[in-house]
C-alpha cells in the first residue's frame, strides 16, 4: 500500500486562482493591472427581463446576471458607468464572461444572440459575438440538453485604445426569441476592463527583469575587416592571383614550344629585315662584282652568293629557338621553387573565408545565447511568484488535502504479547514459575516500548 494524496480547490477559492495568478504573471513582468467595472445596466429594448443586473460586475466570477427575451420580444441590455482610467496603461482590454441559455426542444429557428460595445456612448457599436437569426448573423451553434441548456460559457475580449474614455464605454447584450416562440438568454457572470501599466522602478523588488543591452553591436571596423577577409579568401590577392597564374604558364611549360605570340614577332623582326634579293644590297658592295679581266657580263657574285640570305635566315632562327628553349628551362627551374609557395594559398584563401564566415556566425551565436538567457531569466522571475502564490494557494486550501500512507511500525500491542511470551518461556527455566511471570513482564515492556 502506497501513499495518495489528493489536493482539491473548493468552489470557493476558485476566483481568487485566477485572479492571483494574473496578479503574480504582471508582477514578475513588473507591470500593474488596472480593473474597471460597470456601475450602471438597463433595459433598452420593449420586452424582456434584466435580473440582478448588478451580479455581472460584482466582482465574482460565480454570480451572473440573467437577460431573458420573451415569447414575442427581444430583450437589449446596456452596461455602462465605467469609471476613467487612473494610470497611463500599455494596452487596455475588455473582458466579458457570459454563457447562451435556451430550451431543450433543440429548435433554434429564428432565436439571436448579440454582444457588442460603443467606445462614444452609443454612438457607434462593434460585435463582439453574434449567432444567427433576425436581425443577428453569425456562426455559434448551441448544443441543447437538459431543462434549459447553458452552452458555449466564454469569456470574449476585445483589445481598446489606450486611451480610450472608459466613461464612454458602453457594453450591450441582446436575446431574441425563437420562431416556436420560446425565450432565450445569456448568462452574464462578468463585464470588467484591464488596463496594463509600467510599475514604478523597485516596486517588484529584487525581481527585477533586466532589460539592458545583451551584447556590444559590430562596430564599422569589424565589419570592414570581416568583409576584407571574406573578399581577399574569396578572390585571393591581386598580385598572388597574377603569380599564380604566370607561375602556372611556366611550370606547363607554356613559353617552352616557341608558339608564343611575342616570340614568333621577335622572329619576324630578325628574318623580315634580311633579304634573298641580290639588288637589294649590290649597291652597297662599292664596286662592281666582276672577276678581273673577265669580259663576261654576268654578275659572278651574284651567282656565287645566291642562297646565302635564306641560310643565314635559318641559322638565325634556330639559334634563337635553341637560346630560348634553354632560357626558358632556366626559368622553369627557378620557377618550381615559387610553384611550391604559390600552390598554397589555394587553402589558404580557403581558410580565410572560412574564417570570415566563422566570425560573423560567432558573434550571431552570441546573440542567440544571450536572448535565451534574459528569456531564461524572465521565465524564471515569473514561476517566483506563482510558486510564492502556489504556496499560499496550498496552505488556503489544506483542510481539502486527504492522504493515506503505510504505517512504518508494527503493532504495538501485538509486540508486546510475543516478546512477553519468549520472556516468560526463558524466565521459567531460570527461576521456574516466579521466573516465567517476570520473564513475561520484563519482555512485555520490551516488546511494546521497541515497537
């Protein structure tokens, strides 16, 4: 058998449940609440009855008031009276706790319902709950059941101006009968307001929701340098970019064919210059190209040298090509060594912008860590005061715990009984029968002070 306990709030307490656990959640948020109830009701319409109209804003959530059509008029009530606001609120709500009332037979044909206020006396109305039928529209659908059925029990709000005149506040119920015709009406347990407002600094104490700056913002330097390192790891340096690829040019050997542009025009320029034409450099010979006394007319020079520009042209060029291939291995030699330093700002761009993206995410994280933990804070401030509340509530209701719980020692009378016994059978071969009767009162004793 285990223990059961079981803790019950009585009717009774119930209103202040609510209404302390309110209190308790705008304490923790250091805010204050200001209530405003109706002080003067009426019938406005030609037929109905409006009873205990002062039982809607009494202040209990248990009593109501009654609105009651009759069997061939609808019934309006108007709520006003409210008093003006003290203190200068955050946000302002209306709050109206009512439930629809109608007969059993389940017909529903031609019966309306209608909640709605005025913020200018009357002037102008906004709907705050609506069912069908003349002249309502809307879409609440009753359930019947019982004698006269109470269904669809809400509490409806509605969020004010701030600064609205609560002296102008007007609040109207009205039911209209059924086509059968039968009545109908609303229970109306409540009609208040709910003015929020800023407590005074240190009212709640040292419940204090902190509500400071969490962490430093980027200044302009930071941000500059996290764009720099994410622009030069994206794009790499300008002149290492330029290394690189002239690096690469060379190590593949791109200068080694000879097929460069800027070669092949150095080649031109050599061979281009040079001619296989005889008469373009017989006149600068300074005489006459004859062997001597020879008749013949013939230009025996120019014979003799026919050829000898192309050769000259072909020796040129390849030992331009031969001098170049060489000068280019040289190169790509030396080159091989800065290949090597090159190849590594591959990762190390890489790594830069990986640490760019690191550094921005880091100081969002922060932020986040930072935002839960004043959130943390705040849920923590607000369950002080409902378990300070919870263990008034606990101790107000006490009379209604109940409980049953094993019994952790055994039965005093029944130890008693067994350890005389033992004490009486070792008493008797001691001191045989005056040793057994002490033997018995002695374990007696024992037995039920041990048990």
């Amino acid at each position: 058998m285990g223990t059961n306990t079981v803790i019950t709030v009585p009717p009774w307490a119930e209103e202040y449940v609510t209404l302390y656990a309110e209190r308790a959640r705008a304490l923790s948020a250091a805010m204050g609440t200001e209530p405003r109830f109706a002080a003067a009701s009426g019938l406005t319409g030609v037929g109905g009855t409006l009873t205990n109209p002062e039982l809607a804003y009494d202040g209990s959530a248990l009593t109501y008031a009654e609105i009651w059509s009759d069997t061939g008029n609808s019934a309006w009530a108007t709520f006003s009276g409210f008093t003006a606001a003290v203190e200068t609120y955050t946000s302002l709500s209306l709050r109206i706790r009512a439930a629809l009332v109608f007969q059993t037979n389940g017909n529903m044909d031609g019966c309306g319902y209608t909640v709605r206020y005025s913020l200018d006396s009357g002037g102008t109305w906004t709907n705050l709950w609506q069912y069908p039928g003349p002249p309502f529209t809307g879409s609440i659908t009753p359930v019947p059941g019982g004698t006269f059925s109470k269904t669809n029990s809400a509490t409806l709000t509605a969020s004010l101006p701030i600064g609205t005149d609560l002296t102008l506040l007007q609040v109207e119920f009205a039911v209209h009968p059924t086509d059968e015709p039968q009545p109908v009406a609303f229970f109306i347990y409540e009609i208040s307001t709910a003015g929020y407002f800023a407590l005074p600094e240190g009212t709640t104490g040292a419940l204090q929701v902190y509500s400071g700056s969490i962490f430093a913002a980027q200044n302009q330097d930071e941000i500059d340098g996290i764009a720099g390192l994410a622009i030069r790891g994206r794009y790499g340096d300008q002149v290492i970019t330029k290394a690189i690829a002239y690096e690469d040019d060379v190590i593949n050997s791109g200068h080694l064919a000879g097929t460069k542009a800027e070669l092949v025009a150095a080649l031109a320029s050599v061979t281009g210059n040079s001619s296989s034409s005889f008469a373009s450099f017989s006149s600068r010979i300074g005489r006459k190209p004859y062997y001597v006394g020879d008749s013949d007319s013939t230009y025996l020079a120019q014979t003799l040298t026919t050829g000898t520009a192309a050769l000259y042209n072909a020796r040129i060029s390849a030992a331009i090509y031969a001098d170049h291939f060489h000068k280019e291995r040289d190169i790509q030699d030396h080159a091989l060594g800065y290949g090597v330093e090159m190849g590594k700002h591959a990762a190390i761009d890489a790594e830069t912008l990986r640490r760019a993206g690191l550094y921005q995410r880091e100081y969002v994280q922060f932020g986040y860590t930072m935002s839960h933990k004043l959130y943390i804070e705040q849920m923590e401030i607000a369950v002080v005061n409902l378990e300070v509340f919870g263990n008034c509530l606990r101790a107000l209701t006490g009379s209604q715990q109940t409980t049953t719980q094993d019994f952790e020692g055994g039965n005093k009378i029944t130890s008693a009984v067994g350890m005389g016994m033992a004490g009486g059978v070792i008493g008797f071969y001691v001191g045989g029968p005056p040793g057994a009767a002490i033997g018995f009162v002695v374990g007696a004793v024992t037995g039920y002070l041990t048990a």
